[in-house]
C-alpha cells in the first residue's frame, strides 16, 4: 500500500522554538509539498520540491523553510513558532504529469502556544 | 490564472438523499479535473478524476463529469450514507507544460444525517 507518512499527528510547541516537520513517501516521486489547511482557507501552498535539492516557494512560504535531501523525504522547517502558525499541515506527493494525482498524507496538526 | 470554485458549505442532508456539490474552473489550458475527499481527522485522498472532456470519474458510489462547454465538474451520488460526511475538495492540474502544482477549490463540508 503506498504511503505518505508524516513524523508526528499532534505537536504542542512554545512561541519562538524551531519546529521540524518531517514527510517521507515509498512512490518514488518526484514531486513533494507542504500545505497549510486552516477553516475557511482551504489548502495554502507553502513549498514544493520537484527534485532533490530543489525548492520553490508557493503562496505563503514566509516563516518557512524546507529541506530535501533525499528523494523520498521532505521536512518542513519553523526557524521561530509563532501563534499564527497554529495550523493542520499536510504532506503531498505526487508523480510529473498533469495526469497524476497528489497523494496526502495524515497532516499534523500544530499548535503553538 | 487556473481557479477553481466550490458551492460553500456545509451541505446538510438526509441518509439516502442525493447529492450535487457543484464545481466550475477556469484554466489556461486542457486540465485533467480531480475530486478529493477528506474524512474527519484524515488528510487528502482522491476521489475520482476525469483527464479529458466528456470523460466520467466514479468511485464509491460517486461520479463527476468533464464538461468542457460549461467548464464544470459537479460531484453527484444517487444515495448518501453517513459515512459520506467528510470535506470535498475540487481540483485541477493543467496537463502539459512541466505541470507540478494542482489548483483546489476552498472545500465543500458535507453533513449525512440517520
């Protein structure tokens, strides 16, 4: 069964400490991203990756940053929490092509206090 | 730019009734169209997806249709059931031209009563 993982469901953190969110995927795909889902919002796009190393900032990437190292994973990176990033993250990944589908992972809901 | 617009929910039916949530797009080029559908707690899953006009997605009981005149691609089901309840989101993906990045709708919540 394919499968996108995410390092943790529920993560309590204090305003100011660096936050890692890690994603990791088994399809051998190229494509990878992290969402912010807040109610009202739908889905915002943080950051993508299409390649390892590679990275491009999607529609809100302020207060983030990301790292691919290797194909199969994607980590998310809070330099400084804050309350307003208190959110549901989500994962993705997906094969090139505008006929393949994203596949998502669980997300991690993140609150900072 | 590619957009796509949802009904605003939440969408509160009966177990048993049908459904539409209704979804239209506008897009540059010839996008392949995608239902998710989040479940409480859960993230993302596809639903179905259709890649060319006229084409018919379905899955668990649901279809959704390409329609490229109308620029629509509304969610339909004959016979909700309470485990439909979840978060539905529209979807689409131009098809050609390096295509990394899907453009979503804001969601369509759905609630099943007994």
């Amino acid at each position: 069964d394919v499968k996108v993982t995410q390092s943790s469901r529920y993560l309590v953190k204090r305003t100011g400490e660096k936050v890692f969110l890690e994603c990791v995927q088994d399809m051998d795909h190229e494509n990878m991203f992290w969402y912010r889902q807040d109610p009202g919002l739908g889905l915002r796009l943080i950051y993508f990756s299409y390649d390892v190393k590679m990275k491009e900032k999607g529609d809100i990437p302020e207060g983030y940053s990301v790292s691919r190292e290797k194909k199969e994973r994607f980590s998310l990176i809070l330099e400084s929490a804050s309350t307003n990033q208190t959110s549901m993250y989500l994962c993705a990944s997906s094969a090139h092509g505008g006929l393949n589908e994203q596949f998502f992972g669980p997300g991690t809901r993140l609150t900072v206090l | 730019g590619d957009s796509v617009t949802q009904m605003e929910g939440p969408v509160t039916l009966s177990e048993e009734a049908f459904l539409t949530i209704n979804c239209t797009y506008t897009a540059t080029g010839y996008p392949s169209l995608f239902w998710y559908v989040q479940y409480p707690g859960e993230g993302l899953q596809l639903l179905l997806k259709a890649t060319k006009a006229d084409d018919k997605g379905s899955n668990k009981g649901f279809e959704a249709t390409y329609r490229k005149e109308t620029t629509s691609f509304h969610l339909e089901k004959g016979s909700v059931q309470v485990s439909d309840s979840a978060v539905y989101f529209c979807a689409l993906k131009e098809a050609s031209g390096g295509s990394y990045i899907p453009t979503f709708g804001r969601g369509t919540s759905l609630i099943v009563h007994p």
